[in-house]
C-alpha cells in the first residue's frame, strides 16, 4: 500500500515515450511504502520534441530524481552538468537527479547487468579473465553489457548484428575507451562464434511479447554451446523466454532479466534515497505484477 501523498512528498519518476507500461513504479512504490519515506514514483510520459521544457520543468517543480528510458537515454544528455564516467562510456543516461549546481546522469544498467553475474555460485562462476562474451544486438542496451564485460575483464567481446553499416558505427564509437577486446560480426557468423563463448547475452527484442515464440537463435539445427556457459535474457517477460529455453537445452545456465530490472532499479532508488533500499520487496512486486499479467 502506497503511502498518502502530502504537499510534502517528494517526486520521483520515469520519462520515456510511450512510458504509461512501465513497471519501474510498482517496484520504486512497493520499496518507497516498505520504508516509509515522503515520496511517490511515477510515470512521466514525455514526446521527444518535449524534453528541453520538461527537463526545465522538472527543476521548476522540484523533482528529485528520475529514471530515463527509450528514446531519451542519449537525448537528455545535453541538458545534464555532471554525467558519470559510466554513463560516458556507455554513451547512455538511465538515472538522473537534481544537484546544487543542476542535473547528473549516470547509468545503473551496467550495475544491473552484473549483480547476477557477480553473485552467482563458485561453483557456477567462470574465470572471467579467461571467458568470452557474445552479445546479440548492438543497440542502446548492448552498449551497457559491453561496458559490464569490459568491468568482468573478459578475454573477448564479440558483438553480432544484422547491419554492417551499424555494426562498424558501433565498434568505432568504443575507440578512445581501454576495450581492446572489442569484435564485430554479422549474424551468419553467430554459429561459429557460439561454441566458444562463455557468456551468451541477448540484448535484442527478439522475444518479447506478444512474439513470444521467436528467438534470436532462431530455428538453426546444430547449434553448439560451451559446457557450463551462461545465456542471459535481458528480456524479463516471458520468463523463459524461447532464447533461453533453447539455450537450456544446450547445456547453458539460464539468467532472466527480471533481475537487471531490479538492480538497476535499486542502484537508482539508493542513490536517490542515500540509504539501502528493499531489494527483495521490489523483486516481488515485480514478480507479482507480472504474475497478474501486466507491464511489459
């Protein structure tokens, strides 16, 4: 249950286009009411031709802090003063808060993508220094897995894509980073590549509802994985997903991304709070909203 609203509650919120099926407020309201901090999360929805005079308005009406999603992660740049070297890196903005001296930006989608990857098992646990990623996709999200792979310190990143133009567009944007290990490749190489490859990470919507039964894997027989190698989903919702049901079946160990969600949710709602947040309250609320059948 939401705590009441008050001519003292701070604001918080999401801004994307559409935003109205975001599901960052039931999570940040289910963690805000647990703690019973003054504040509310909500969804602000914001047309691209809009965004200089909502951030304006924004500062206006006080608002604390706020998540940014598709299309604004790289188009609110300009507005901020301060942005994280993570978030120069990854060339992308998804947290946001408000400064004596203006806005700053960082990117917790990188902190997201690697709590999995960072708590799993001994056991389960590959020498990352000795490991290869492949990542399919080269969009605005796969930018925050390279930079998680590069944090990993992986041997080699291998990043596949169906453009060639955007593909060389991607790989040249990372040239004045310390990636030295970066390769692009196009789609048809992706069963050669996949034999070899310790971390398998789909950052393409290939997947998601109401498309459910395809899979950037497609129907290709004779696919190979590395024993013991991770596919990771960073689709939530359905959970499996095909991508990783046949990834299963070729010996992988699966990771939803129902807990990037999370994390990078919690990443941002701590560093709006400045205290620790209930992870485990907002994962639930998550799953439970899903469960109902809502969110995408």
């Amino acid at each position: 249950m939401m705590t009441g609203i008050t001519g003292t509650t701070k604001l918080l919120g999401v801004i994307g286009h559409p935003v109205s099926h975001s599901l960052s407020p039931v999570m940040h309201n289910a963690a805000i009411a647990h703690l019973g901090v003054d504040y509310v999360y909500l969804p602000l929805p914001v047309a691209p031709e809009d965004l200089p005079q909502a951030i304006a308005g924004f500062a206006a009406i006080g608002l604390r802090g706020f998540n940014v999603t598709i299309p604004h992660k790289q188009a609110v740049i300009p507005f901020l003063n301060h942005i994280s070297e993570i978030a120069q890196s990854v060339g992308a903005v998804n947290t946001i808060w408000r400064t004596e001296t203006g806005w700053a930006g960082t990117n917790t989608d990188v902190e997201g993508f690697l709590s999995p990857l960072l708590t799993l098992p001994p056991e389960r646990s590959p020498d990352w220094s000795q490991s290869t990623a492949v990542i399919l996709g080269n969009g605005g999200a796969a930018r925050a897995v390279v930079a998680g792979c590069s944090q990993l310190g992986l041997a080699q990143i291998h990043v596949v894509g169906r453009d060639l133009n955007k593909l060389k567009a991607f790989q040249q944007s990372w040239r004045n980073s310390p990636i030295a290990t970066l390769s692009v490749h196009p789609w048809e190489d992706l069963p050669n590549l996949l034999p070899g490859a310790t971390l398998l990470v789909n950052t393409t919507p290939i997947g998601m509802q109401p498309h459910t039964q395809a899979s950037p894997l497609g129907a290709e027989p004779g696919l190979t994985m590395k024993p013991g190698a991770i596919a990771y989903d960073l689709i939530y919702t359905p959970n499996p997903t095909r991508f990783l049901q046949q990834a299963t079946a070729l010996g992988a160990m699966p990771i939803s991304g129902l807990e990037m969600l999370v994390q990078q949710g919690a990443a941002a709602l701590r560093l709006w709070l400045g205290q620790e947040v209930p992870v485990e309250v907002m994962r639930q609320a998550l799953i439970e909203r899903l469960r109902g059948g809502g969110g995408v």
